[in-house]
C-alpha cells in the first residue's frame, strides 16, 4: 500500500480542555465516540482510494489494511508513570489501568503514519492531561494560570466530518464542565491576595497584640515591631499555601479513580477555610458590637 498523493489539510478545529472533570466510564464513552468517527474517516478514505497500478486483489487488500488501521490505539498513563496502551477495549478491561489516571492520549492517525507513511483525510488528536501541581510547590508562581496541556484537534479535507467530530467532543465536555475555571485563571490570586489575604494578614497582626506584647514587652520597640511584621508575613505565607492547596484540591481537568482521595483533602480545606473565615467574621462582628456598644 502507497500513499501517490498525500491529502493536503484544508480544515483545523482545535480547542483547549479546562475545567471538567472524567470517571473511567466517562473516559471509555468518549474514546466509542471517537472510534464511531474514526470507522467513518476510514471508509471515506477506502472510497476515495484509486491507485492506478494495483491489481484489484491487491486494492482489496490494501482496502482492509487501510480499514484496520483506522481502529484507535489508546495510551493511558498512571500516576507513576505506567502505561497501558491498545485498543479501546484492551485498555479498558485491562486489570493494569491506573486506578490514578495521569493521561489519556489518542492520535487517530498513529498507525497509519508509523506502519505505513500514510496521511489520511481526515485526523483527530485528543490529550487529556490530568496533573495537578505539586502539592506546597513554592517555585510556581500562584499569579499565573495553571499549566495544563490538555486539548483536542481535528483536522481534514471533508469540513462536516471535522466539524461534526470536533462537536462531537465538545458537547461531551461540556456536559463535564466544572466551575473551577476561575480558580486556575491568571492573576486571581492577585485579586484573592488584596480583598482576602492582606485584610486577613492584618486582622491576625491585630488580634495577636496582646501575646506579642506579653511576650516581647520587655524588649525594644523594634523588636515588638519585628514580631508584627513577621507574623504579618507569616499570614500571607499561610494564604498562598492555602491557594496551593485549593488549585491541587480542585484540579482543572480531572479524572475521578476508584481510590480517589480528593474527596477528603476538600473535606479538610473547607473545613480550614470555613472555619477560618467563621472566626475571623465572628471575632470581626464581636469587635465591632463593643465598639459601637454604649455599655
């Protein structure tokens, strides 16, 4: 079998993959989906291919070549970094799937490119990249956007089998949508730091005057002064782990395992955050009522 004219991609759709959240089942329907699509690429490529040198005992063969080499190949890799790789059903009945899921990654093309140096009509690419950052990993900037590398493309000559896979998939995801988009937006820590971080920092420097001066009353007034500006920058110190803790909590793109344990680490962080902001509201109100009190 040889390619005599490579096709020449005329149509792309592509799309970044945010905020959504996959169980195993979720992700073995989307890859059927993506198969149906596939066995419709391929016998639209069997009908349009015509070489003018091959008998037709060979066109046969090439023909269903061509056909299984349109049947998709997943690559499914773990938490620590073991793979799966096969077939749809393969990979999915197979007692080796990660019960921690790191990504899923399909290049309809993969086969026919490889095997036998064959561009076909029309492609798809889908990675789903589930990462989180690194649990308290202080070197990543909190202001910038969450790194994450998940995406779909479509490319091919026939615009409505693109357009109808890349809606296809679309749809699918967004039935999966979750609202932790902000979260992992550019410069919301940013904001967060202003309206919640700098007013909490200052509000524990203040409600901690009494052990500071207790403690440190004998010492100079630098040293008091020191111990305000420490435990200031402590408070913000605590604030950006917490945002750590919340983006690693609520990843952007997730797959949700058997043995999953998010569901207590979002226990234990509402737990901080709630109680937290119910003592700082408490204390705040408390405070307040003394001070407009006439007793």
């Amino acid at each position: 079998m040889e390619q005599q004219n490579r096709a020449i991609l005329t149509t792309e759709l592509s799309q970044q993959i945010t905020a959504c959240t996959f169980s195993k089942e979720d992700l073995k329907t989307l890859c059927e989906i993506l198969q149906e699509s596939s066995h419709a690429a391929a016998e639209e490529e069997i009908t349009n291919y015509a070489p003018i040198d091959r008998s037709p005992e060979q066109i046969y063969a090439d023909k269903a070549l061509l056909r299984s080499s349109f049947e998709l190949k997943v690559t499914v890799r773990g938490a620590d970094d073991e793979t799966v790789y096969g077939t749809i059903p393969s990979v999915f009945n197979s007692p080796r799937f990660p019960d921690k899921v790191k990504s899923l990654y399909i290049d309809s093309e993969l086969d026919l490119r490889n095997l036998y140096n064959w561009l076909p009509r029309n492609r798809f690419e889908l990675l789903l990249d589930f990462t989180k950052p690194a649990l308290f990993n202080l070197s990543l900037s909190p202001s910038i956007s969450t790194p994450n590398a998940s995406n779909i493309l479509v490319t091919g000559l026939n615009s409505d089998w693109v357009s109808g896979v890349y809606r296809k998939v679309t749809d699918f995801i967004e039935e999966r949508k979750t609202h932790r988009r902000l979260l992992h937006r550019h410069s919301v820590y940013d904001l967060l730091l202003f309206l919640v971080g700098i007013p909490f920092a200052f509000w524990m420097a203040y409600k901690s005057s009494g052990v500071i001066d207790s403690v440190f009353g004998d010492f100079s007034v630098f040293v008091q002064n020191s111990a305000y500006v420490f435990l200031f920058f402590l408070m913000l110190h605590v604030f950006k782990l917490l945002f750590h803790y919340a983006r690693w909590v609520f990843p952007i793109v997730e797959y949700r395992g058997s043995k999953d344990a998010a569901r207590k680490h979002r226990y234990i962080l509402l737990s901080l955050v709630g109680g937290g902001l119910i003592g700082v509201f408490g204390n705040s109100l408390y405070d307040l009522l003394k001070i407009l009190s006439p007793f």
